[in-house]
C-alpha cells in the first residue's frame, strides 16, 4: 500500500528543502504491475495514494489494517507540517 509515501517525503522534503522534487515526473504502472501508462508528477501520484487510501479505509471492519491506516494518518500529518 502506499501509505508510506507521505512520511518518505516529508522528510526528504525536511532534509533537503528541495519540494521541486514534487513537480518531477515519475512512471506510473497499470494497475497489477504490467507496462507504464504515463508519467505523471510526484505530487500527482501522492494524491492519487491519498485518494485510493482515504476512500478504502472503512469503519465496518473492510478496507485497510490498522497498521496501514495509523501510517496514513501520520504521514499525511508529517506531509501537511512539512511546509509544503
């Protein structure tokens, strides 16, 4: 899953200082692995993990972990205190 994102990130966003990184563009995948489909920006692709998380995270029991969810939790924390 890629909760992870977020935290990777916002640190190396801390660390270097450098957010240009989040206009770079980068392969995305099909879903299921298979050929590129485009590239599309950093910042685009954590939106697009956000999105995907945010909307699989359920309170019936389905969806993501705990584990998975207390990482998007805080790495979305981590990402908005980044001064981004």
């Amino acid at each position: 899953m890629p909760a992870w994102i977020f935290t990777v990130l916002s640190e190396l966003i801390k660390e270097t200082g450098d957010i240009s990184l989040l206009d770079r563009e980068k392969p995305r995948m099909q879903k299921g692995g298979g050929k590129t489909v485009r590239l599309d920006m950093v910042l685009t692709h954590c939106l697009r993990a956000r999105d995907y998380l945010a909307g699989d995270i359920g309170s019936d029991g389905t969806g993501e972990s705990v584990l998975v969810s207390q990482i998007f939790a805080k790495g979305l924390n981590d990402f908005g205190s980044s001064s981004v």
